[in-house]
C-alpha cells in the first residue's frame, strides 16, 4: 500500500511562512478525492494539534532542525526530510511512499502519477541548472540511501551549492541523484509562477497537481479571488 506522506514543523523566527493543520487536513481530502487505491495518510510533524484522526501523525526528529539553507536563514530549510532516504524509514511508512509539500492544489486524477515502477521520481525544477523540485518525490525506501549516508551537515550543503544547485534539500538530491526520472508538465505537474501565475492565473489544460512557490499560497484569499479553479479544488 502507498503511503502519501507530508511534512508539517514550526519554522525559525526568522522565516514567516508556516503551515497550519487545516493545510495538512484539506491536502489530505485532495488525495482522497483524486487517488482511488487503498492508501495510508501519514503527516511527520512536531505540532500534531488539530490534524484530523484519520491522519497518521509520526513525530518529527531533531535531525538537523538547526541547519540553515545555504542561501541564508529567511530560505526555508528542509534538511530533516533527507532521513527519509535511511533504510529504516521503511519501519515507518511501508514499501512505497509518495513525499508532497502541503503548499499545492491537486486538480486531477493521481493514479498515472504514483502507480508506476521506479524506485525514484521526483518533479522536474523549473529553475535553471536546479534538475529537482523537492515537492514530490515517489520513493522506494532503501533504494537511494547514498543522499543520507553520504550528508555531512558541515560540508555537504556547502558542496552542492558550489557545483551550482539551489535550495536545502533539493539541491543535495540534485547533486547525488544525476539522471532521475522526472515528473514534467507533459505528465500534469505544474508551477504556479510558471504555469499559471504568469500566464493569466489560468489552469493549464491536462494539468494534475499545481505546487505554490515564494510566498504565495493556494489558501491566500487574493489567490482564490483570481483564481475560481483554486478555490473549487482546495478545499
């Protein structure tokens, strides 16, 4: 069974965004009501307080809580979700685990994204020279244990951010994981600044899954008020 996993902890100070349990609860009625199979709902989370029953909450480890981006401490830091990449973290969510950031609007069916064969995909980036976007990956746990095992917390995000790549987490998938398959726009999987933001605030047509970047999100009341299509789906 798929385990579809989100990630939910209290920012720094220092970075204003932070997601609440209503986020985590109306991800969750997304997937049920475009993922038809058996699944498990599982939030890793430090503040479990308001999530719905039906939601399996695991709580969030310390690992790495205090290492900050590269690109400074107002950039988010993701840096704890590489232990999902150790072999023991089969233990806690089963074979098969799809990881999906809160800040999204699921729009269509999810079947041909999470029903297929390889240990590892991961959406494409929309950013130049940046070949990952960590707001889903599909994950055989075990199968790619060098992003854990070869981190170094003192040198490692330090190393992928000179051979250019972007971000906390993403930019060490990006520089230990040349040549994954990749979600694309062509398999439904869209950038609201790219996609949608920019170009009319429209949904483009077969898209599956819209993930938010910067400070925007689905759940800001100036973003539904532009855009019908989130407010019917996000909810």
């Amino acid at each position: 069974m798929l385990s579809v996993v989100c990630w939910k902890w209290r920012p720094p100070e220092k970075y204003e965004r932070e997601f609440t349990a209503n986020a985590v609860n109306t991800l969750f009625r997304m997937v049920d009501r475009n993922y038809a199979l058996p699944y498990r709902r599982i939030c890793i989370t430090d503040d479990s307080k308001g999530i719905h029953p039906s939601i399996e909450c695991v709580p969030l480890w310390d690992d790495f809580s205090s290492l900050e981006s590269p690109l400074g401490a107002y950039y988010p830091s993701c840096y704890r979700r590489l232990l999902a990449f150790g072999d023991n973290f089969r233990s806690v969510v089963g074979d098969r685990f799809v990881s999906l950031d809160l800040d999204c609007v699921i729009v269509g069916r999810l079947e041909p994204l999470w029903e297929r064969p390889e240990d590892f995909v991961i959406w494409e980036s929309m950013v130049k020279g940046q070949p990952y976007n960590g707001s889903m990956w599909l994950h055989s746990p075990g199968t790619r244990s060098q992003v854990l095992t070869d981190f170094e917390p003192d040198t490692s995000p330090m190393q992928a951010r000179k051979a250019g790549f972007i971000g906390s987490d993403q930019a060490w998938f990006s520089y230990k994981l040349p040549g994954e398959r990749v979600w694309t726009k062509q398999d439904g999987v869209v950038s609201w600044n790219s996609h949608c933001r920019n170009r009319g605030w429209a949904l483009p047509a077969g898209a599956r899954i819209v993930f938010f970047q910067g400070q925007e999100s689905p759940w800001d009341t100036h973003v539904q008020d532009r855009a019908a299509w989130i407010k019917e789906h996000y909810r």
